[in-house]
C-alpha cells in the first residue's frame, strides 16, 4: 500500500499504485478532484525519505509518499539546482569552448563552475540571464535517463571532468538529465521542465580551482539565486543591499573601530579606540552580570605544554586546528585553542565538597585557532579571539536548574544588546560518542526540561550533539532577519574523565561532577561584528563609543565648548569637542557619518544663556535647554539595553 503525505501533512492511503507507477501518479491522488493536473507547486515526491522527480517510478508498492512543493525546504533546493542546470544550458550557447564541472546548491544560491576561456564581467550576466529566460519560455520538459557508466563515457568522451566525475561514482550506472538539446550528468531530482522557474538572477562571479586545488586550472564560478516567486527574491535582492551597507569590514573602516594588517597576519584583529571603548563598555557589563549570577571570574595562560593538551585529547582530535609548539627550556608549549583545560585545573587545584557545588568559573579567555586563509572573513572567522567562556561543575541533581540558569541569563545578555529573537536547537547524542547510556539520557532530559520549563521553542537535531555531549545552540536573529549563531552550552562526559574530576559527595565518597562549557556572546569578534551589523553602526548610547561631540559654531564659543565637554566628560558621559575652525554644516554630516548619538551646538547665544543646543541622531534637533537639563536626558537613555 502507497501512503501520500500531502504537504499539509494529511495522509491517505491508495492500493491501486504499484511499482511501475510514478511519483506524478501517486501525488495525483492528492489533487483536488476531477482535476486533470498536478498541482503547479508539486514539483517532486519523497519515497520513503528519497527525493524524486514526478516522473520517476515509485519502485515499490510499500511506501509513503509526500509531496515536495516549490517552496518547501527541499522544493526550494530542486529549484536551484535546476536553475544552475538551466544557467549552464545557457552559458554553454553562449560561450563556445566551455567545459561543465560541478554545480552545486549552496546558502542562498546555488554556483556552476565553468573551465572556459571567456572571462565573466557582470557585463555577462545580463546576456545569460537572457538566454536562460528563453530557455524557461521554451519549457523544454527535463527527462532523466538511467544508462551504463560504459555508455555514459563513451556519451560524454570529449568532457574530461564528467569523466573525471565518473571515475569517483562505484555505482555501475549514472543518471543523465536532458533538458531541449542540453544534456549533463546528474544525480537529480530536477523540476519537472525549465518552464517552472519563476524568479532567479545571477549575482556574481569568482575564480575557483577545479576541486579546490591549486595545483588544478583556475575554473570560472558563477553564483546566482532563485525562489518560487518574483517577491520573495526582491525581498532577498533588497536583504543583499542592505546587509552590503552594513558589512562590518566596511563600517569597521568607515567608523575606525578596528582593522587587521597583514604584518600582524591574517585573522588577527586590531582593536582602535573607539571599537576598543565599545569591547570594554560590553566587557564591564559582561563581568557585572557575572559576578552577579554567581559566578567566579578567572584568569588563566595564554600557553601551556603539550603533555595538557594530550591529556585533554585536542593534541590528538583538534590538531589541524592547533599552531605547532615552541620550545621553552626542552619542552613543548603551544597558545591555547581553548581555556576548558586551564579551568579544571583550577577546580582540580583543591578538594570539593558536594557543600561547594555548584561552581562556575567564567573568563573572557583569548585563544588561537588555525583556520585556512580562504574562510577567515573580517571579525566573524578569525584566528585569534577571545570567548565569552564558562565551565560549570556541579552534582548531577543540579543540572537541570543549572541549564535554566544559564538559558535565562543568556536571553537577559542578548536581550540587552537588542537580540530578542533567537531559534533554539537540541543537539542529541551522535553516533560516535563517549558517555554511558544512562548520562546521555539523564543530560538530554536535564536539557530538555530545562527548555520546557523555560518555556522556550526549540528544535530538535538529532544526532547533531558533540561527541562529548548533548548541547543547546542558538542562533539570534538580526534587525533584518539574518541569524547568527553565537551562545552555546554543552553538557561534556569526556573531560571529567580524562582529568579524573572528583568531589567529596555526601556518603565521605568521590563522584564525578557533571561539566558544562557555555558561552553566551560566543567570541567578543564575532559578537562585535553581528552588532556592528545589527545596528549599522549606530550604536545605542549605552554602547557608542562617543556619546556626545560638542560641535562650536565660532571661535569665540571654544572655551565654552571645552567646558561643557569637561562636565560631560565628569558625568561619565563618553565626550568629545570638535573646534576646528570649519563651516557647522560640514561638522554637523561628519558627526551623522559616525553615527554619534547626540550632538550638541554651542554658538554664541549659547554662550551667553548658558545653554547647549543638542541634536539627536533619532530624534533630530532639540531646543536649547540647560547642560543640566541635557545631562539628565542622557542618563535617562543611557542605560543597558537603551530606554524601551
Ligand atoms: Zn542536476
Ligand atoms: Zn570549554
């Protein structure tokens, strides 16, 4: 019996489908009836979990079936992959001497490596983008055909990398999709013809080496989007723009918060004084909270021999990862990729007491990890940073609350830095694991309960967990709708044992103390950079480095300038004077190019009342009021989290 699975989640069962009958017969059945047609959005079936084109046959009469329509998660990825089929036709027409690699579905997009003497200019793009809407007109329907690797390269002889790609697949037999008089080789499922596709664009194009080796030729990749309707790519095309005007690589320069340089090295980050003045308003807060939640603030090393890191199993498990060892005085060191070791240390360094438990040992810990040129990307993949870290030890009846604890104190952390929209997600034990069952059950349950009761919505990822435990990740969402993953907390079976973790528990015996890792900003880089884009560089005043720019209007208001900003600058408000001897208006744009919160305008009635004129980046421009007056407006606003 065929079960179909509409894509409401409805089900019903059919007998009169056999093997022979393809997916299109079977989703018919969910067609509304006397319908001749199936639904246009029904664009490919799952058989027993495997996607597959409509006209496929089922292979089976024992099977649920459900329907893939165009803007479901796997509809949306058939989509793309056609469409770089279809960009592929079209570049092929176009430019003679191309040679077809790879064309794979990616976040977002989807890219068609070409080996091609042409080099792709956005010039091209509008031309491919012609043909391949000729291609969709045609409606050229796309048909698969199951044949011999034999016949297949004998089909394909003059293509070396299809080829190449044949000589990697053990199956006997490979799939060839057609589409008008464009063939390639592909494993599918496609849309059922070219004409199905509504709304695409070409975005850009780069250099790649054929299987990402130097060694091998410089092939020409073209990326390019698609989605089942003409608005959802504006809405995607527009997201584009306004995260590009956000790009924290470009504000970080525009603003002069921070930079890299290639004396230094790749991945290392500069903090200037004005990115510097934000991370220390974000650590001050970070370091109160903690003390306040009761933890302990420790500091440890920036290296330590080897022999730790053996012990701890990252010599032998993380080693791509980890910069070779120095020498110091015969024995190996290396620069930390974590502080885990450092902080057991610590709670190894005295006996514990059950009384004792739990203890929480929190530091903004600096460590190095190696990453490969091509990934580091401004503050977010960098190889040196600094992480907003904890580990937590504590008798197995305390996990639980602990868990709501830190859940609790992570959403107040975000909330306060403006995130209040976030995507939970339960990683499960994977398939290679240390841990007994009865930890692995006991920790998920804790991090179950503890997301219930918390009354948070997450998702579960089964098998997604570390080797060493289950965690909770989340992912914030930025003001325009971007997601980040930053805060982490991660139950670990693993360390305890290998450093032999112990307390005194209340029978006078010892007992392994559970360990959790956690960290709520992640690494204050990568924090900084989501923030920078988040707020586009406007900073709320509780974070903006320069909270106030008295701005003169001539030269006879400069002591009187001075002296405002001098009481500012008393207060604790972040203060600063600009007297150059330039044009207001042009004072004025530069204060709005940095985006500084409030100005304040000093000229010579100023001067005689004993007033300030401010303006606000909001709010715009004020009346002259008292610098008592303003000073009150600004402690008023300038609270964590900004005045709601
Ligand atoms: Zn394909
Ligand atoms: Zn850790």
């Amino acid at each position: 019996m065929i079960t179909l699975i509409s894509n409401k989640g409805e089900e019903k069962n059919i007998d009169s489908l056999n093997g022979d009958s393809t997916v299109r017969d079977a989703l018919m059945h969910l067609a509304p009836e006397d319908s001749e047609k199936l639904p246009k959005n029904f664009v490919a079936g799952k058989v027993n979990g495997e996607l597959k084109d409509l006209s496929s046959a089922l292979g089976t009469s024992e099977a649920k079936v459900e329907a893939v329509v165009i803007d479901s998660e796997d509809g949306i990825e058939i989509l793309r992959h056609t469409t770089a089929h279809i960009m592929a036709q079209a570049v092929v027409s176009l430019y003679k001497d191309t040679d077809l690699t790879i064309g794979p579905v990616i976040e977002n997009g989807f890219y068609y490596d070409f080996d091609t003497p042409h080099n792709f200019t956005p010039d091209d793009y509008k031309k491919i983008e012609d043909k391949m809407n000729e291609i969709i007109k045609a409606n050229y329907p796309i048909s698969r055909e199951d044949i011999s690797k034999a016949d297949a390269k004998k089909r394909f002889a003059s293509e070396k990398y299809k080829l190449e790609i044949m000589d990697g697949i053990p199956d006997d037999s490979v799939s060839v999709y057609k589409q008008g008089d464009f063939e390639d080789l592909c494993r599918g499922p496609h849309l059922p013809s070219t004409g199905y596709l509504q709304a695409f664009k070409i975005t850009s194009t780069a250099g790649a080496y054929w299987r990402g080796d130097e060694k091998n030729p410089m092939l020409q990749r073209v990326y390019g989007t698609a989605f089942p309707s003409k608005k959802d790519l504006k809405s995607y095309l527009t997201m584009l723009e306004e995260a590009k005007k956000r790009d924290h690589r470009k504000l970080g320069k525009e603003l002069d918060l921070f930079s890299t340089s290639e004396d230094i090295g790749s991945g290392l980050i500069l903090w200037h004084p004005k990115g510097a003045r934000v991370r220390s308003i974000i650590e001050d807060f970070w370091k109160k909270e903690h003390y306040k939640n009761g933890y302990s603030i420790i500091n440890t090393p920036h290296v330590a021999k080897v022999d730790l890191w053996k012990k701890s199993g990252h010599w032998d498990f993380y080693k791509e990862n980890l910069y070779s060892p120095m020498d110091v005085d015969g024995q190996d060191y290396i620069v930390k990729p974590m502080n885990c070791p450092f902080h057991i240390e610590v709670f190894n360094s005295n006996l514990r007491s059950y009384r004792d438990l739990p203890i929480r040992y929190a530091e903004l810990g600096t460590v190095y990890r190696y990453e490969r040129s091509g990934v580091l990307h401004g503050l977010l993949r960098v190889r040196g940073f600094t992480q907003d870290d904890a580990h937590l030890y504590m008798r197995p009846d305390q996990l639980e609350d602990e868990i709501r604890k830190v859940l609790r104190f992570i959403l107040y952390i975000l909330g306060s830095f403006g995130f209040n929209s976030y995507d939970m997600y339960l990683s499960t034990r994977p398939e290679k694991s240390v841990g007994s069952d009865k930890d692995w059950e006991r920790a998920e349950t804790a991090l179950k309960n503890a997301l219930t009761s918390e009354g948070l919505d997450y998702i579960v990822d089964p098998g997604e967990g570390v080797f060493y435990g289950p965690k909770i990740d989340i992912k914030i969402k930025d003001s325009i709708g971007r997601s980040w993953q930053c805060s982490t907390v991660q139950v670990d079976f693993n360390l305890p044992e290998r450093f032999d973790l112990n307390y005194r528990d209340e029978e006078g015996g010892e007992t392994r103390p559970v360990m959790v890792h956690r960290a709520l900003m992640g690494s204050l880089e990568r924090f900084f950079g989501c923030l920078i884009e988040h707020y586009s560089g406007a900073f709320p005043l509780w974070l903006a480095p320069v909270q106030v720019k008295v701005l003169t209007v001539t030269d006879r208001t400069n002591d009187y300038a001075e002296e405002v900003a001098s009481k500012l600058l008393e207060e604790g408000v972040r203060a600063e004077v600009d007297k150059r001897n330039e044009k207001l208006g042009l004072k004025i744009r530069e204060a709005q190019l940095e985006k500084i919160p409030y100005m304040v305008i000093v000229g010579d009635n100023d001067l005689n009342d004993k007033t300030v004129s401010p303006r606000s980046r909001d709010k715009g421009v004020m009346d002259a009021m008292s610098l008592e007056k303003f000073m009150e407006l600004v402690a008023e606003e300038n609270v964590v989290g900004g005045v709601k």
